[in-house]
C-alpha cells in the first residue's frame, strides 16, 4: 500500500509540474501571437494576395482555433467561439486563396477570441481536468502556435512592415579561424529520430531507427551573406550548369538573378532588406531566405554539396538545446557549439538558433512511422518537400531539437533558411 501511495504521490506531482509548465507556455504562445499584430497600423493589416503567405488576422485566429478544436472541444467538450468556426479557420479543409475572402473579425474581434480561447484553456490546467492526451494536445497546440509566430515573422519580412519588437538583427557567424573551414567527423551508426517515450515528439520523428553514416567533412558554420554574394558576382544566377533542371525551369519562371530581398545599390554594392530596412551585405552574418534550389546551386558552384538529414543530425548529436541555460532568442543567436570534432571549440557551430538548415534529403516517413491525431501535418507533405534542420533566429526555444524535422517546398526562400555545406568525396 506504501507503494502504491508513493507511485501516486511521484505521478501526482509529475501532472502538478507539466500543468505548470503548460501554463507558462500557453501564456507565452498567446503573447508572441497577440504583439505580432498589436504593434502593426491598420493599413498593415491589410495584406495582399500572395501563395506563400496568409492575411494577418486569419492567421492569428487560425493558431487559436487549432488550440480551441483539440484541446477546448474535443478534449473537454465546450462549445466554440463561433458556430462555424470550422468554415472559417480549419487550414485543412479552407483553399489558400479562399481565406482572403472569409469573414475574419476585426483586430479587436480577433483580439477578444484569441484571449477567451487562453484563459479557458489556462481554466482547465489550473483546475487539473486534462488528462494526458489533454495535456499532449495542448502542447501541441502551443507548438502550432509557435510554428504560426514564426510564420508571422517572416510575413512581416515579405510585406516589408516593420520589425517585430523581438527582433534579434544579429544572426552572424563569428569571424575568424575559429568558424571557418570543415569539421571531420569520422560517421557511425546513428540512432535517428524519436525514441518511444520521449517527452514530446511529431509524428514524422517516428520512430528512432539505425542508419549508417560514412565519414564526411562538414562546414564549422553556415553560409554567409558574404560567401552569397560572392556566387551573385560570378554569375551563379546566370550559369546553367550549376542548376538542376527543376530549378532552371524555376528560375526562369520567376526570373530570378539574385536572393530574394536582395538589389543592387547605386554604388554597385549588394543589400539586402531586413523587414523595412535596407542594409549592406555583411561578410559573417549568415545567410537568410534561401531556397532549396538556391542552397543547391551555391554548394555545386563551391564544389560541395549540402549534407543529408542524417548526417545533419549526426553532427549535432548530443547538443540539444532543451537542455542548455541559453534561450538565443533572449539575447541574440548565440555560437552554440556541436560536439563532433571532440573539443567544442573545434565542432560544428551555430547548429542552433541563427537559421533552418536545408539538407539534401527529400521528406519522407520513417520505417514505423505512425500518423498522428493531426494526420495532414506530415503525411500529405512526404516525397515533394526537402527536409530543413536547426531552427531560426525567430524560432521558439521549445520548438528545437536534434531530432526536429522542419520541411519546405524547394521553392520557398521567405522562410528563415540558410545552408551549411559538406565536402564532396569525389573532390
């Protein structure tokens, strides 16, 4: 009976600490969404049709109805907010262009729903009536709604508003020896992906499986805008060969000649926007809103290549930011260091926190994969998006793990995305 009572006793404090945890993260969640939108003139909430991108305010309030279906309706049973709530903010079943056309509160309106969908959700942790599915739909929801922020980030980016107050204009590269040139990492057998009883994990990590990693040198530190600029200059843009034929047939369609929020200044330099701001090209800071195509094209021209997932993964195994006193985002993308290469000051850096790293690897599911209770958010994206990995300056610290699986269409460059590079074996 002893026994029993102490197992009751620890699991009792175990629900007591993750509500609390829940709770702090659902506030936090609420604030990043709320002052996206809160600090912007009401011009700016007037956005334009574009494919890559949602309005503003149908956006915000699709983060707080993904949090009300699953863990306020389906979970407890209440009612929402709005009787066709589905209709008008279910991303699944609503077409892209449709949601320009559907009718979203003002931002007032969106303001009240957003915060009544808070505080009954922080109602039920603080009265203890979430279960354990209950509480893994909500931290779910809150890292949907993390996933929504980011996406609201680089919107303001891609409309050229201001920059949000949390913005870290920092994400270099440390100059010097210290970050530059290859780390040899000698491969292994790599346990890759989620292990059954993790804390927390998205269906696609499913399951942790044995994969062989040859030996391969890979880059100290992303690309920077320095090293872009250089491809720019040479005409990387121009030269064919260095473009697989998707990406020719891509770039001809958009008729692209250099990044995206990128142009020529009247000196003959390169800038480059940063939300409303022009600046110069900087040598060391690392390079942002890149596609996969583009990643492609600047490793060939270098003779390198971009690395796969796996081999990714293999080289910040053991660095997991979860676990580190550091929150980059607090104070700046910090130079956080991976442990291949044995000395931290010889491995792998800035895996974490400046920019998502695209990867050769092409989306796809693990053997033993299992679909989640949200079933489109993986599966209909398997076999046409590239795999990315790391987490941006403008990613939330709980939304990063080694194991995390972000993924794009090659596509996209509005996204925080960068690349890192590997040596070529047949170099």
């Amino acid at each position: 009976a002893r026994v029993d009572s102490a197992t009751e006793s620890h699991e009792h404090a175990r629900m007591a600490a993750l509500q609390t945890e829940l709770d702090a993260q659902v506030k936090d969640a609420h604030g990043r969404l709320v002052a996206l939108v809160t600090d912007l003139g009401e011009g700016d909430l007037d956005v334009p049709y574009l494919p890559t991108i949602n309005p503003l305010l149908w956006e915000v309030c699709h983060a707080a109805y993904f949090q009300e279906l699953w863990v306020l309706r389906r979970t407890a049973g209440e009612a929402p907010w709005w009787e066709d709530a589905d209709e008008r903010f279910d991303s699944i079943t609503i077409q892209h262009e449709e949601r320009w056309r559907l009718p979203v509160p003002d931002r007032s309106g969106v303001l009240d729903y957003v915060a009544d969908v808070r505080d009954r959700t922080l109602r039920l942790l603080r009265d203890g009536v979430l279960d354990e599915q209950g509480l893994y739909l909500t931290r779910y929801s809150v890292l949907h709604e993390d996933m929504h922020t980011e996406a609201l980030t680089y919107t303001r980016q891609a409309l050229g508003l201001d920059a949000p107050a949390f913005d870290i204009d920092r994400a270099t590269c440390e100059a010097g020896d210290a970050a530059s040139g290859d780390v040899e990492i000698a491969g292994g057998t790599l346990r890759m992906g989620a292990e059954p009883g993790c804390t927390f994990c998205f269906d696609n990590e499913k399951w942790a499986h044995d994969v062989e990693v040859a030996p391969f040198a890979m880059a100290r530190s992303a690309v920077t805008e320095g090293e872009f600029a250089a491809f720019v200059e040479d005409g990387g843009y121009e030269r064919d060969e260095l473009w697989c034929p998707d990406a020719r047939r891509w770039l001809r369609a958009i008729g692209g000649r250099m990044p995206v929020y990128w142009r020529r200044a009247q000196g003959g330099g390169l800038e480059v926007r940063h939300f409303r701001d022009w600046r110069s090209v900087e040598e060391n800071r690392a390079m942002c809103h890149v596609s996969w195509y583009e990643a492609d094209a600047v490793a060939r021209w270098a003779g390198r290549r971009l690395p796969t997932e796996a081999e990714w993964e293999f080289a910040c195994a053991g660095s997991d930011p979860r676990r580190s006193n550091l929150d980059w985002r607090g104070g700046g993308p910090v130079d956080v260091r991976a442990c291949p290469g044995g000395d931290s000051d010889h491995g792998c850096r800035q895996m974490f926190g400046n920019v998502w790293e695209w990867t050769s690897t092409t989306f796809a599911p693990y053997p033993g994969f299992e679909r989640d209770m949200y079933e489109d958010y993986s599966e209909t994206s398997f076999h046409t998006r590239k795999v990315l990995r790391g987490g941006g300056w403008a990613t939330r610290s709980r939304m990063v793990w080694p194991t995390l699986r972000n993924f794009f269409q090659p596509t996209r460059r509005d996204v925080f995305a960068g690349l890192r590079t590997c040596a070529r074996s047949d170099a």
